[in-house]
C-alpha cells in the first residue's frame, strides 16, 4: 500500500504518534492504540496477534512459503507488522527504543514496554484491583467542582480499561450519578428520569452537569444581587 511508505515524524499530532518518554504508560498506550487504528485497523491486528507468516503444504506437511513465492495479497498482510514496528519506534525515546530494538515482531515490542511499565501479569493484577476498590469508593470530596469530579473519575477509569477492564455505558453513567454529594439529588433525579442512561456517554452526561452547575451558579449570583442592599443616593 502506498501510505505505508509515510515516514513518521516524532511529535504530537493527528499525523504524528504520540511520544512516549517513559511516565505516563497507560495513557500513552491509549492513544497509540487509537492512533495506529486510525491508519488501519489490520496494523493494530499485526501488534495483537504477531507477524502474519505465510505457510504452504508440501508432502502433507505445513511450512513456511518461500518469500520469492507470496502473492500480492500474502506481502501486503505480512508488511503489517513492519508497519507496526516503525510506528512503534517513531514514538519512543532513545532509552525506550533500546529496551525494544532487538524485537523481532511489533507485538514482542509492545509486551516488552508492557512488562517495563505495566509490570508482569501478577503485578497488573494487584494493581487492577487496587483501582477497582479505588473505583467502587470513589465519592465527590466536598467543594469539589464537577470539572475536577470528571478528571478523577476518568483517570481511574481509563486505567482501569488499559489493564483489560470492561465497562458499559449505564454502569459508568449510575455510578457518577451516585457518587455525588446530596446537594445534587434533584438533579441527579431529572437527569435519571429523562435520560437513558444505556444510551449517554459519560462524556455527555459530564456535559449535562457542567451546565447544570453553571445555571445553578449563575442563579445564585441573580439571586445576590436582587438581594444586596442598593444605595438611594
């Protein structure tokens, strides 16, 4: 494929993958997940299932076909992980890149940072739990604003569903409903009654209560200023 001849230029952008300089992991794998989705999914495929490798039957045996022999179709499936691997590295520090410059496949590139930065299975899993208990506690802390509601509730999410946990949309949705402080309970009712919580993004359902919150701060101002004392003179 011709846009597989793009050079990949280290940065930030729509064009560029994100770099990573060796803290924030999870959220660096996020969006380089997105990012090489976003040029094909088959890519993302190479990473998660290894090197596609061409095979031929010779005497009822299965081997691997000579190079000199792939079709059109075989090549471009197997350029994948090449693909994959060049991404990878446009998107990784020197000290990165050396932790992975002897991986011979994308995906043995993407274990290794996993394994560097995640931990093995055992310590994923301790972590993991240690955000879901984390996650069922979570609760609005007292003056705090719903912006800041929103960073943390996401940050404990979006590390949750980098080490393989699933949430649907109703889940996410109830349990920001429910976490928040009593001085929200007519609006948390409006919001269940006239919305489907299936349905909402928790994106949107953030939106819904900025807003409510801003009406609820803008009549309170109203309200102080009808009030305040005038000055006759």
């Amino acid at each position: 494929m011709s846009e597989f001849k793009v050079l990949f230029v280290e940065g930030s952008s729509v064009n560029r993958p994100p770099m990573f300089k060796g803290t924030n992991y999870a959220f660096w794998k996020i969006r380089m997940k997105i990012f090489i989705e976003s040029i094909d999914a088959l890519i993302w495929e190479a990473v998660v299932h290894r090197p596609y490798v061409p095979m031929q039957v010779v005497k009822d045996e299965e081997v691997v076909k000579p190079r000199s022999e792939w079709n059109e179709i075989e090549r471009k499936k197997a350029q994948y992980d090449l693909v994959a691997k060049n991404i990878i590295t446009s998107s990784l520090t020197m000290d990165e890149f050396f932790r992975v410059s002897q991986c011979s496949s994308a995906r043995d590139m993407w274990e290794v940072l996993e394994v560097t930065h995640e931990g093995t299975e055992d310590v994923k899993r301790s972590i993991k739990h240690s955000l879901i208990q984390e996650y069922e506690l979570f609760r609005m802390q007292p003056e705090e604003s719903i912006t800041d509601v929103q960073k943390r509730f996401t940050h404990i999410v979006n590390h949750l569903t980098g080490l393989g946990k699933e949430f649907d949309k109703e889940e996410l949705n109830i349990k920001v409903l429910k976490c928040l402080d009593r001085s929200w309970k007519p609006k948390v009712t409006a919001i269940s009654k006239s919305r489907d919580l299936s349905k909402l993004s928790i994106a949107a359902l953030f939106g819904k209560l900025m807003s409510m919150s801003w009406s609820s701060r803008d009549s309170k101002s109203k309200k102080q200023w009808k009030e305040k004392p005038r000055d006759l003179h």
